[in-house]
C-alpha cells in the first residue's frame, strides 16, 4: 500500500509516554510526532535512528507529525501498527498470500465477545485471521514476536483455539516488518506465556503464518513468507 506523501526525514531524539516521539528534522528544527504504536519499540525507538515522517495540517489533530518508518540498520521498519492490517487487507483481496487467496474478505469481524482482525468466506468454509505486527529481532536474522508482555495477544490466541474447535479455519498471522529477517519465533525471553500458549494452539489445529514486507519510504506491501523457528 501507498505510504503517505512526502514524508519527512528526520533523527529520532527520544520516545516517550508511549505515543510521543521528538524528532530532529533536517533544517535542525525539533518536533513531536504521534507514535501510533503501544509496543516497547525494543530496537526501532533508539535515539540516533533515522526517521521519516508525515505531516498533516488538520486542525483537528493535537500533533501535526506523526512517526511512519524508522530506519534499523540497512531496512526500513514499519512501526505503524494501525496500518499493518491495511497491509494484510490488501495482500488479501489481491490474491498474494497464497495460503489465504480466493476468499471473500471482512475486516474486523466479531467472534464471541470479541473481534478478529478478518473472517474469510469462500461457500461453507470460514477462516478467522489474527494480524501481529512484528517489528524485533530476537535474533540476527530471526525476527520474534511480542516486543513486550501482551495480555490480549494471549486472548487471541485462545480465541483462535476455540473458533478452529468449532469448526473455523484459524490463523495467527505475523506481518514481519524487518527485512533481514529469514525466520521467525515466539519472543519467549519477553512473554514465556505467549510462547507456550503460541505452542499449544499451533499443536491444536491453528494455523501460523510469518510474512516479510517490503518497504519502501513510499509503499509497505506483504514479500514471502519466511519460515518458523521454533
């Protein structure tokens, strides 16, 4: 998918209170930019790192900028995670994840008491599908996910579990935004819990998929699929 444009380089300072971020920009102005992101950003949010941004002039925001990619070593990342589900929305109805094409596609369905990020039809045959988004190397080249402990990651994994015992196809399904990434795991050294329960539901019928993208400081679109290691 498109990113927007023009976006605007810059150095990252600091990230703060979660969705703060002071940016350096290149005529030496500082801002604060929206971090649309409610992770630790372990690796992505190092002061020094190359950034680059958007700028909106509605007047309805409180910030005008807010941070899109962040350069780790030769890659962009992603760190927006209200647009990974775009991402995977449109590798989806354009037929590029193979393992999920030819389905007719809902965003944010509701399941139970909760919502599921997609529910694919195609005749009688349903399939849930989890968006995580994976910005962290557990290892070099072995990208892992969660970047911090994460509750509702655990319901959805649960969530998927009962959904494939009453007769669903279920996917957890990791979009990896580091491009050095060949492989990926559970970051069990930061959410043992998730791991475990990761574990237990691939055991029981759910189905993992692990996806690179493809950044560009224009576009994010879902690459191939890399392998798991664990």
């Amino acid at each position: 998918m498109r990113l927007p444009a023009p976006l605007i380089p810059g150095i990252l300072l600091r990230r703060y209170q979660r969705f703060l971020a002071d940016v350096e920009l290149q005529d030496g102005r500082i801002v604060t930019a929206h971090t649309p992101n409610t992770g630790s950003m372990k690796q992505c949010a190092v002061p020094g790192h190359a950034v680059l941004l958007s700028e909106t002039d509605n007047p309805k925001r409180k910030l005008k900028y807010t941070l899109e990619l962040i350069a780790v070593g030769d890659y962009w990342v992603d760190t927006h995670t209200h647009r990974s589900n775009r991402v995977v929305e449109e590798g989806l109805r354009s037929g590029t994840i193979p393992e999920l094409a030819g389905y007719s596609v809902t965003a944010e369905s509701p399941y139970h008491d909760s919502r599921i990020d997609f529910l694919l039809t195609k005749g009688e045959e349903k399939v849930l599908v989890e968006v995580k988004n994976v910005t962290l190397c557990c290892r070099e080249t072995v990208a892992c996910f969660p970047d911090a402990v994460t509750l509702r990651g655990q319901k959805h994994l649960r969530e998927l579990l009962r959904a494939r015992g009453e007769g669903y196809r279920s996917v957890i399904f990791f979009l990896v935004q580091r491009g050095e990434a060949t492989a990926f795991a559970p970051a069990d050294a930061i959410d043992p819990v998730y791991g475990r329960l990761l574990r237990e539901v691939a055991a029981g019928g759910v189905e993992i998929l692990a996806y690179r993208t493809v950044i560009t400081p224009e576009s994010n679109r879902v690459g191939e699929r890399i392998p798991l290691a664990f």
